[in-house]
C-alpha cells in the first residue's frame, strides 16, 4: 500500500503495526509506476496540494484520509480527484482493514481476526 504523506513521522490510520506492506511517500517523491501498482493509496488531507502539482490520473483505491476532524473542504477535493472514501484519523477503522484484505488479494491479513474486531471493535452506544 502507498501512504502519500509529507510528514513521515505520521501514521494516521494507525498501520505502523499492520501486516500489509507499506510505502510511505511524500508527495513530489512517489512514482508514477508506484501509484498504479499500489493495491491501496492513502492520501494524507495536509499532502492534498502537492499531490495535485502531480496530475496523478484517477485510480481505483485512491482513499482521503481527514487529519483535522472539523475540516469539511476535503469532501469536495477528494471527489475532485477520484478518491473512493474519505476516512477520518482516530475513527473505528475496521472498513480500512477490510479494504486492504480485500486490495491484497487477504494474503497480509486473516479474515476472522478482522471480523473479531479486537482493539477496533465500535464503542458501544451510550444512552
């Protein structure tokens, strides 16, 4: 998976410690050859700007990730460039985990432990 990020040191999503293999990039520095053959890209909300100085073509599995919570400009951006999904640091990430099983053909992650939910289970409903 390509994490196109300019802050090297963040780990949004919190994939650090998953199985997939990851590529994490700043925006002038990926390849166009690296994007297309990423099962997943993970574009950081704050590298928006340069990455669009890159004219990268519109790819299936391009997803927005939202740092600031309170910014809604990104919803009309990530529809500008053909993200599919837009996901929020610190949210219940389950979604992500299965997208990558399923971009990685589930050679990096096993399905039950997924559906286990483990330290992702949703809080539960208060009131």
């Amino acid at each position: 998976m390509l994490i196109i990020s300019d802050r090297i040191d963040a780990d949004p999503v919190s994939l650090r410690s998953s199985p997939v293999p990851l590529l994490h990039l700043p925006s002038p520095l990926f390849s166009t050859e690296e994007y297309q053959r990423a099962p997943l890209v993970l574009l950081d909300d704050r590298s928006y700007t340069d990455f669009t100085l890159r004219h990268a073509p519109h790819r299936p599995g391009l997803i927005a990730v939202l740092v600031d919570p309170d910014d809604g400009s990104v919803y009309p951006w990530a529809a500008a460039i053909g993200a599919e999904a837009v996901i929020r640091a610190g949210d219940n990430l389950n979604w992500l985990h299965l997208r990558l099983h399923d971009a990685t053909g589930c050679r990096y992650a096993h399905w039950e432990a997924l559906l286990a939910g483990g330290s992702e289970r949703p809080a539960p409903a208060s009131g």
